[in-house]
C-alpha cells in the first residue's frame, strides 16, 4: 500500500462472463472517475500485471481467492458489485488487513430481488408453469390443476432475513393480505416501519410458514441453513423460494422433499453451483419454477448497481471511509 493518495489508482473490474463479462465490465469501469485506471477482466487472474498492481478489486460474483489477495501487494480495497459476498475469501483480506464491501445499504438490487420473489410465489400458487406446457400440448388441464391452485391472500410468509430486502418482500406481501414472520437478527426497526412481522425463531417459522422466502448472506453458518432435517418441519403444502444463495439449502435434501412429496414446491432463481450442472435433480423435480439468477439483473438495477459500487470504491479512493463493509 505504497501509493500516494493523490496519484492514479489502478482498479481490477472482474465480471464473470455468466453475469455479462466483458461488456457487462466496460459498462461498469465508463462510470469510474477519469483518475482511476481501470482494467476489465472476466477472471481474477486472467490479468496478473494488473492483479498485482491493482488498488481496488471491483468485483461482479468473479472469486477473489487467498491466492488472488496474495498477488496483489498493492491491493486495499475489495467492492463486491451485489448484496452478496460469498466469493470473497474474506478471511484472507481480513488478515491481510483489507476491507471488503458489498452495496448492502445502497438497495440497488432489492426492487427486483423482492419483485422476482414474487414472481415465483405467484407461479407456484397459480400452478403457472404446469398451466402453460399444458395449453402449449392441446391438454386444458382446468379439470386436473385446480385443486392445487391457492391463493397468496391469508397465508402466512416466512422471511428468513428482514433486511433491505426482506423489508422489500415484507411490503409487498401486506400487500397480498400475508401474515408475517421472520428469523434472523432481530430487526426491531423494520418491525416498527412494517408494524405487522414477528420475530420468531427459525425452526418455528417453517412450521408455520406457508411460504419461505430466503434473504440471508452466504455464510459458513448459513450454509445449508435448510437441510433435510429442516425441510422436514415444513408443511407438506408450504412453498420454499430462495433468491439469495443457492447453497443456502441443501439441493439434494429438497429434491428428495419434492420427489417424495412431503413439499408442495420451490421457486429457485440461484443454484450451488452457477450455472447449475445438467445432473442437478432439481432441474427434473416436480412443482418447481426455475429462473437463472434474474433478480439483481433487470436492466435499471444493473444501473444501480454498477453506480453503488463504483461511487464506494471511489469515495475510499478519494480518501473517504468506505460503507458496508463485511470484514
């Protein structure tokens, strides 16, 4: 951390080529003030002059590995460009004594995360997928799907984390006539803005839940967070939906709930990994609605995005300290 504070900062975009790559990378390093150097790789390491002497990584889901952190001498500052920092090794940049920041504050992504929660609970209950293959094959599946047809109206949700965007979903299911209930740190605040979702523990809000929505960090704590012991609190008619992190429920456990039909169905928009392998069960399991990790990327929120993290990155350039920052 040699650099002077008024000299050039070389900044590394990395943006995995899954989330748009290189021209997702330009879009973002046009935004950067004129001072900063910007290099736009779809790898970590597919640059190593300009890991070695990068200031800042800038990264889009690309990993940021202890070997990667160790390659760059100069390096003091990781921004990740989402809510989610699982990618990172945040212990290495810890000891190394690096920061790392999400956009956790900015609510870039939670219009569109909570609007694609939705989105799958809508599918699941109005049985919405089935419906259509089956119009698309001359079948009028009326007589066969409405019985598993239900309404949102007088359910209750199950949040599992009632930050920015729990809170988002939150609202939206007041909207729907939900009863609410969550698990996670106590959010007392929100509460209080909500004035309808109780905090309850986490076994205790599957099974009471109709609905459970996923909001929770990729951490090693929460890693199968919903296993098969967890699953199988569950009513056999609740819905599981998870926008968060793929890994944060153990897919071959919910494959084998869905399979057996101890659950009613599950609304997934992230897999572990991404994308996901063909031999993932879940992509053959029955009642499920599957959309590829479209909640953080409609085309206002990759704007917003892409200004939180470079504004972050930028104002720590500029000698400002720098805002969520998750190690």
């Amino acid at each position: 951390m040699t650099t002077e504070q008024n000299a050039p900062r070389n900044v590394l975009a990395v943006v995995s080529p899954h989330v748009g790559g290189r021209t997702a990378g330009a879009a973002l390093a046009s935004v950067f003030p004129g001072e900063a150097r910007v290099t736009v790789v779809e790898a970590t390491d597919e640059d190593p002059g300009a890991l070695r002497e990068a200031h800042v990584i800038i990264t889009g889901l690309g990993p940021v590995t202890a070997e990667h952190l160790a390659a760059a001498p100069e390096l003091e500052l990781v921004q990740c460009a989402s809510h989610g920092f699982d990618y990172v090794d945040v212990e290495a940049a810890r000891a190394k004594g690096v920061p790392v920041c999400n956009i956790g504050s900015s609510g870039a992504e939670k219009q569109n995360v909570a609007e694609q929660t939705f989105a799958l609970m809508l599918a699941l209950a109005k049985q919405l997928v089935p419906a259509h293959t089956a119009l698309v094959d001359a079948d009028w599946a009326l007589p066969r799907l409405q019985q598993s047809i239900t309404e949102l109206s007088g359910k209750t949700l199950g949040i599992v984390g009632l930050g920015h965007i729990g809170e988002e979903v939150a609202r939206r299911a007041l909207a729907f006539d939900m009863s609410i209930v969550y698990a996670g740190p106590r959010a007392a605040e929100t509460e209080a803005r909500l004035g309808a979702a109780r905090h309850v523990e986490l076994d205790e809000l599957l099974s009471i839940s109709d609905y459970v929505t996923l909001h929770a960090p990729l951490t090693p704590e929460t890693r199968h967070l919903l296993n098969a012991e967890r699953l199988a609190l569950l009513k056999p008619t609740a819905f599981v939906v998870n926008t968060a992190r793929g890994a944060l429920i153990d897919q071959d456990a919910l494959a084998d709930a869905l399979e057996a039909g101890t659950l009613a169905g599950a609304g997934l928009d992230v897999f572990d990994p991404e994308p996901p392998t063909p031999a993932l069960r879940l992509l053959k399991a029955p009642n499920v609605v599957l959309s590829p990790h479209v909640a953080g990327v409609t085309r206002e929120t990759l704007v917003r995005i892409a200004l939180a993290a470079v504004q972050n990155a930028a104002d720590f350039m500029a000698g400002k300290p720098p805002r969520d920052v998750v190690s």
